[in-house]
C-alpha cells in the first residue's frame, strides 16, 4: 500500500510545480501588456487546461495498471 501513496504524492508534487509553471509563464508573456484581470483570467485558463491534461494522465497510468 506504500507504493500508490508514493506515486499519488509524486503526482501531487508535480501538478503544483506544473501549475506553478504555468502561471508564472503566462505571466511572463503577457503581464504588464493586458489588464491584471485579464491576466488572471490567462493564468486560470492555463492552469485549468495543464490540470485536466495531468488528470488525464493519471487516469491512464490507474487504468493500464488494471
């Protein structure tokens, strides 16, 4: 059982570093060029799409392993 609790946690850790990424690059790119709250709105989209792509993975690698 210590096995999946690992890999949930190292799923975990490499969602937040991706979400953390992402954020900071659409930042990077567009901030100061758009209004604060449109960047916010950038940042949600981006980081709601790299999480729904990280979930899909998951689900994959779960499924496979059945």
């Amino acid at each position: 059982m210590k096995v999946p609790a690992r890999e949930a946690l190292v799923y975990l850790v490499v969602s937040m570093s991706s979400m953390f990424l992402t954020a900071y690059t659409v930042h990077m790119l567009v901030g100061g060029l758009i209004p604060p709250e449109q960047e916010y709105r950038y940042m949600g989209m981006a980081c709601a799409t790299v999480a729904s792509v990280i979930g899909l993975m998951a689900w994959d690698v779960i499924r496979r392993r059945k």
